[in-house]
C-alpha cells in the first residue's frame, strides 16, 4: 500500500489551534457574562468606572497614548499635512457616537453619518480645503446633545483648544467617559429584569460551562468531600443539609483551597462576613472577660458599647484578617477604656496588670470563653441557614444587633448559592455519600 492511500490517525489539535482558541475565548466569555450578571444581583449600586491610571495596565496605556499623539502632531505639523492617522481618529469618533445615539433618534443618527462623510473629507484634503478642527468641534456639538447633563461642563471645556491634537485627545477623553455613562445605564435598566430571572439564567450558564468544561466541579467536589470526612471525624450527623451548612461555615472558619468553583465568585464577600464575625464575636469576648474578671463596677451597657466601638475601629483595616492578630494594640486600649470607665478612684499597677492578663488570655485560640462565645453564633448561622429564626444567643451583649446584621449578610449569600447550585450540590453530595 502506498503512503498516499494510508489512513493515518487524525493528529491530535494543538491548544493553540484556532478551534481551540475559539472554544477558550467562547468559554472565557460565558464565564464574564455569568459574573457579571451575578455582580449585578449582588451589589445594586454596581458600577463600572474608568482604571486608574495608577496601575499597571494605566501607565502602559499612557505611553502607548503618548507616542501615537506625538505621530499624529508630527503629521500635522509636515508640509503639505498628512491625515492619515486624523482619517482614522475621525472614523472612531463616527463609529463611537452612532452607538451612542438612542435607538429612536434615527435623525440624528442620519446627520452623523452624513456630515461625517470620509469620502467627503479625503476630497477636501486633496483640494487642501480640509479643516480637521473645525470637524473635531462639529463632534463636540453631537457629544453636547448626547452627553448626561452631569458631563456638559467637560465637553463644553473642549472647545476652547485649538490645538487639532488637544482636540483629538480631550475628545476621546469624554467619550470614554459618555461610554461608560451609556453602559451604567444599560446596567441599572438590565437590573430589575435580572432580579426576576437570576437564579435560572445563572443556573443554566453555568450549566452550559460544565457541558463544555467536565472538570469546572472539580474543586467544589473536594469541599464537599473534605467537609464529609471532617464531619465524620467530629461524630456529626451527615445528611445533605448538615454538609452543606457545615461546608458554607467552614468558609467563615478557614481558607479553603483550592476556591470550590460555585462560590469562587463571592469568595471575597464570604471573607469579608468573615472578618465582621470574628471581630463580633471577639468584641463580645472582651466584654465577658472585662465584666466577669473586673468586677460590678464594667456591668453596664455604656462599658459595654465602648469596648464594641473600640475594638470595631481598631480591626477596620481590611489587612487584619482577625482581631487576635493585633491583639497587644487592643489591651492596651481596652486598659484605657476600663480607666475611663473607673472614676471613683485611679487604677492600681496590678489592677492594670490583671487587665491585661485578661486580654491576653485571649491570644490563645483555644480560649474557653472565645470558643464558647464562637460555637454560639455558628449554631446561630447554622440554625437561620436551615430556616430556624430564633434569638440572638447569650453572651453577645450590646454586639448582638451587629450579629444580626453579619448573620444576614451570610444567609443571604447562602440562600442565594444554594439556589443556583443545589442541583450540582446534590449530585455531588450523592457521589461523596456513596463513596
């Protein structure tokens, strides 16, 4: 048989084979749509805004800017000018406002496309009659009719350059930000609609991410199955619900690796409940510490209230990931705290000492009243999270409200996760189950 007429295996495609790339760049963009719309049900004042041109990819951006800016001014400046790179400009700022005209403004649409002529302009610039400037200051006049009322004072601020390339970039300038304007307003009208449809249209994206990608679970398996073997360690009841409250706990407890998939998307908001709970709970520590170690003279609300206030401010900074973290900062302002608190008399050396002895007891995260004060709101959360509304348990003081508040951050994450996800839950969880 000859090598023409042999069948020879289909080679394998390389992953950088345009239906590859094509399947990636497909799966990369149902995954921002999911984002997105799930960013959208979770933050209403969601707002996309300009980078900073502090980053990176800004002072990239700015030199990049500045040296097509400066091939556009030296085109300008040749004899006879070449406009060339203007044409184009020209063409992108056309492009740019026909999409931000309204749908029923089909006049105005009609007049851009008109006057914005390239064919037009290219026959000025060979009878040398093209006036770049004065087309830029006709942009300016659509921009004005276009822009949001709150953007007049910097479009109007335009036409007084009369530098071609000054014009050219404070006019590319508003338009990224009449863009901007124009995709927060699809945002907010999306929202209400969104809202109605969330749960099934992120269910059914995600769903169609698993077709393409088997392994998009992977992760989320193994919280599933760490939790599982976690809580058969621990003698604990393991039924579908009791996995998943424990599983969705473990994420105020612990950083779980790898980021399970079905919540990576609000992995930063469970680690923010996170914090709020642990200074909660830390904060009502010290108050049972300080009242029950000091005495009759701390048993009052407003002692109560400062020692709240005071470590709240304190683990504010979002790089404090636990109270226990600064916790010498903290004694030696609570000490203060119990001074002012004192007036009938000046505290003794060894009544400070006795206080900070309290505090520091504190350092260990096995302390008894902590880990009393934790196990409390965790049944607390557990027990909302299956649907039971009870009261705030013992032992929180004036923190009970802020509990409350950190409570319904969390079910509310919770409630929402499970109902996208509980289908894969559930499979997975038989799959663990039966292993």
């Amino acid at each position: 048989m000859s090598d023409q007429n042999k069948d020879y295996p289909e080679s394998p495609k390389s992953p950088h084979s345009s239906e590859a790339m094509a399947a990636a760049s497909s799966q990369l963009e149902e995954k921002a749509r999911l984002e997105l719309a799930h960013e959208l049900y979770m933050n209403e004042d969601l707002q996309m805004s300009m980078p900073s041109p502090h980053t990176i990819y800004g002072q990239v951006k700015e030199i990049v800017h500045r040296a097509f800016w400066d091939t556009v001014r030296e085109d300008l400046t040749k004899t006879p000018p070449q406009f060339e790179h203007s044409l184009s400009l020209l063409e992108e700022m056309k492009g740019i406002l026909t999409e931000l005209v309204p749908a029923g403004a089909v006049s105005i649409k009609g007049q851009i496309n008109e006057v914005m002529d390239m064919t037009l302009y290219r026959q000025q610039i060979e009878q040398n009659t093209f006036d770049v400037g004065g087309v830029v200051r006709y942009v300016v006049e659509i921009m004005l009719m276009l822009c949001a009322p709150a953007r007049d004072p910097v479009i109007r601020a335009i036409l007084s350059k009369s530098d071609p390339v000054d014009l050219f970039k404070e006019v590319f300038s508003a338009l990224d930000l009449m863009r901007l304007d124009f995709v927060n307003y699809q945002l907010r009208s999306l929202r209400p609609q969104l809202l109605a449809n969330s749960v099934q249209y992120e269910q059914d994206k995600f769903r169609s991410l698993l077709a393409t990608n088997p392994q998009a679970l992977d992760n989320t398996k193994l919280w599933i199955e760490s939790t599982v073997q976690k809580m058969r360690g621990n003698n604990e009841t393991v039924s579908p619900s009791n996995i998943l409250n424990t599983a969705f706990i473990r994420l105020l407890e612990e950083q779980v690796e790898p980021v399970p998939e079905t919540v990576s998307m609000d992995i930063a908001r469970f680690v923010r409940v996170s914090r709020e709970l642990s200074a909660v709970v830390f904060s009502a520590t010290c108050i049972n510490v300080l009242q029950s170690g000091v005495g009759p003279v701390l048993q009052t609300d407003a002692f109560a209230n400062k020692v709240r206030v005071t470590v709240y401010q304190l683990v504010s900074d979002e790089f404090i990931n636990h109270p226990r973290d600064i916790l010498p900062h903290i004694t030696e302002k609570l000490v203060d705290v119990v001074k002012e608190t004192v007036t009938t008399r000046p505290l003794t050396d060894q009544e400070c000492a006795n206080v900070r002895n309290l505090l520091s007891a504190l350092e260990n995260a096995d302390n008894p009243v902590y880990c009393l004060i934790w196990q409390r709101a965790k049944l607390y959360l557990v027990s909302l999270c299956s649907g039971n509304v009870g009261p705030v348990p013992g032992g929180f003081s004036v923190c009970a409200s802020d509990l409350q508040g950190v409570a319904s951050k969390f079910t509310h994450l919770v409630s929402y996760n499970r109902g996208v996800f509980g289908p894969f839950y559930g499979d997975l969880i038989s799959q663990v189950s039966t292993s």
